[in-house]
C-alpha cells in the first residue's frame, strides 16, 4: 500500500528517476545484450528497482530456462498487461505508479521487465520451494491488486490482466501438459521474424520436394501396399499420434510393418529405458557397432522388416510434410509416452525447429546412437539451421539410406 504524506513523495521521485533511465526511446535501435541487474541502495537504505528494456528481459528470461533445466528448480513468469489502463496522455505518469505497485507486490530479487515494449510487463520470480502454482497466484495476486488500487485507483486496476507461466511445466496424465507454452520461449518468434524470407524458402522447397516424391514414387507406393495387403491382416497405412512443433498433436502416416493390434507396451518400457540411458547398445550379427532399438521385435512383419530396414515404411510422410505437418528436414516427432519421459532439456527438440522426414541424426548413424546424442544433434540442426544446411542433409540421405546404416 503506497503511504501517505512526505514517504509516498520520495517514493513517487525514486520511481520516477529509475523509468526514466530505464524506457529506451521508440527511435533507438535496440541489441540482444545481457545487462547485470544490479540494485543501488538509497539514502533511506531502500534499493531501486531496475525495469529492463524488452531485449535485456527476453535474455534474463533464456538465462533463467537455462538454469532451471540444470537445477530442476522452478521459476514462475507473470506477465502485466497493461492493456488500455496506460494508452492515454497521462501514460509516462501511469506506467510509473504501475511499476511502483509492482514493486511493493514482488520481492527485491525477482527480475522485473519489459516482456513487450511499453505494452506488457514481465516479472520473474525465482526461488519458489515447494509451493504449489495455485498458492503462489493467490499470494501474488493479494498483494498486487491492493498495491494497484492504492497506486492507480480500483476502476483502473480491474482493467489490467496477469498470467502466470510456471517453468518447468509438470507433465500430467491428462495428456495436456505436451503442449508447449510460448509464452516462456519468446525468442523463437523473434528468430522466425528474423529468418521468415529464408523459413518461407524452406516451405516452398518442402512443396515442391514431397509433390515430386509423392508423384515420382506412385508405382512403387503400390507395389509397397499390395506386398502388405498380401502379406498380413490389416490396413495398409499406419496412424500414429506424434508431436509437432511446441507439442503440437498430428497424426503421422507410415506404411504398416507391424501385425494389427499389437500391444505397445513393449515399445513403451524400451524407449523410458532408452531415454533415462539404462539402455546399452548392443551389437548385431552383422556389425559390431552398438545398436539402441529392440532387436527381434516380434511385433513387425516380414515385409516390415524389409520396409525398416529400406525406410520405405517413412515414405508416406511426405504427405504430412505436403500439408505443413513436417518438414523434409527436421528432428523426428516423438510420441506422447516418449515425451513423458524427456529431461526437461529434452523438450526442447520438439519446440525449436518442425518435425522432419530427414536429419542430422539419420546421417549420423540412426540406431547406432544413443538418445542425448539425438537430442544435441537436433538442437545443435536448429542453433545452426540455414538453407545450406537443409540442402547437405537432404543430399547425404540417400546415401544413408542405401547403406543402411543404423536402419531397423
């Protein structure tokens, strides 16, 4: 609650001092820099509150994730929309008082900042122990929306909006939790903004490249359907529910290399071994080489086993590529039970880059690598990711698939 008499002025002033020193002009190009957020004590031995710029926020928030997926300790982003409350002539005046019930409601050491430029204001509150995201709103909200209404009147302070964003999110039963929340990811919107000319390249080659594959590889697509028809009970194609992109739900398409009605927790109990690394890779008849798939697999038919091991049961994917589901290169789209199992750091691979029939890891060696080699291999695809490098990837494919390396 802001005080009354000579205390609230002096507050007023400090507030004051620290905006103006901390919103950038509208006409000043801004960098991507990470500044130290640093407190200066006052004469009345009460620190300053730094408001961050959007490009010094958007960096402490990665900073952040990243420390989090290290520490497994949680950390909890809420956003301030200011909304209309500060889109008047009295804005400057406005946002002041805001800022300074901020500050009354958070703690010294959570990072508070520009989340959008002038428009919404982000605060980072680390260090929350064990309690739930349901009490933290609570407590929060309490002392916001007393610290606005005595700054900014209770008219005003209904208007404004808060979300909160927890970070790492739990993972529940429900299936909801793969979905990811962008909101803690705003650099990947900036870096498709900065790269949308070479992106949209990149769907156009992916439109052309699956509509000739489709067409160019027609015969073959039914002489594939009729062994499997011939062969084994069942449909020709199989529908599998993946991830996409920030967790985003799709049905692949494969040819069907198993009997119908198989039973997946074979498949299931395999990749939780595999992901949490208790998995030794185990050499063939025919190379000496590790190898991390289940072998035997009791599950796939005679034809499946020739379709695996060419990769043609992958050959009706180019459809999903056609209609934006995947690209022809990318990370592969893992299930929902294997993303269950994901690091935290783990998750990364299906938020950074779209699915793909082809990558880095089909070129590397497939089977024979473990799976957080996987993981490095897709995340360092999307650090580095040009035009170029799609290119390489696609022309070493075919090579990697006529050698069959790692295929199973």
């Amino acid at each position: 609650m802001l005080e009354p008499g000579a205390r609230s002025k002096s507050r007023e002033r400090r507030t004051m001092s620290v905006l103006n020193s901390a919103i950038p002009e509208q006409n000043v190009p801004r960098k991507l820099v990470v500044k130290a957020h640093v407190s200066v004590p006052q004469m009345e031995n009460a620190p300053a509150r730094i408001l961050l710029n959007e490009d010094d926020f958007v960096s402490m928030l990665y900073l952040e994730r990243r420390r989090a997926e290290r520490t497994q300790k949680r950390f909890v982003l809420m956003l301030v929309d200011l909304g209309t409350v500060a889109a008047n002539e009295q804005k400057i005046r406005t946002t002041q008082k805001i800022v300074a019930g901020l500050s009354d409601a958070t703690r010294e050491t959570d990072i508070t900042g520009w989340y959008v430029e002038n428009s919404i204001i982000g605060v980072i509150g680390t260090e929350l122990g064990g309690a739930t995201p349901k009490l933290i709103q609570e407590r929060f909200l309490e002392k916001l929306r007393g610290a606005l209404e005595s700054a900014i009147g209770k008219d005003q302070a209904s208007r404004i909006f808060v979300s909160f964003h927890f970070f790492p999110k739990e993972i529940g039963d429900d299936d909801q939790g793969q979905s990811a929340n962008n909101a803690l990811y705003p650099e990947l919107g900036r870096r498709e903004e900065r790269k949308r000319f070479a992106l949209g390249l990149k769907r156009v080659i992916d439109i052309v490249g699956s509509s000739a594959a489709l067409l160019c590889s027609a015969p073959l697509l039914m002489v594939i359907a009729a062994a499997i028809k011939l062969t084994s009970k069942g449909p020709v194609l199989f529908r599998q529910e993946r991830l996409g992109q920030y967790g985003k739900k799709f049905k692949v398409l494969k040819f069907r290399s198993m009997h119908t009605n198989c039973d997946s927790t074979i498949h299931e109990a395999y990749v939780n071994q595999f992901i949490t690394g208790k998995v030794d890779g185990s050499a063939t008849a025919n190379s000496n080489k590790p190898v991390f798939k289940i072998q035997a697999d009791p599950r796939i038919t005679k034809v499946g086993h020739f379709l695996r091991k060419t990769s043609l049961d992958e050959v009706p994917q180019f459809w999903n590529v056609l209609v934006g589901e995947m690209s022809l290169v990318g990370p592969r789209p893992p299930v929902t039970y294997e993303y269950r199992s994901y690091l935290v750091w783990h998750r990364r691979r299906v938020l950074e880059s779209k699915p793909g029939i082809t990558g880095l890891w089909q070129v590397k060696g497939r089977s024979r690598i473990c799976f957080e080699d996987m993981v490095r291999l897709d995340l360092k695809y999307a650090r580095t990711w040009s035009l170029w490098l799609d290119l390489k990837i696609l022309l070493q494919t075919p090579g990697a698939v006529l050698m069959g390396e790692g295929a199973h």
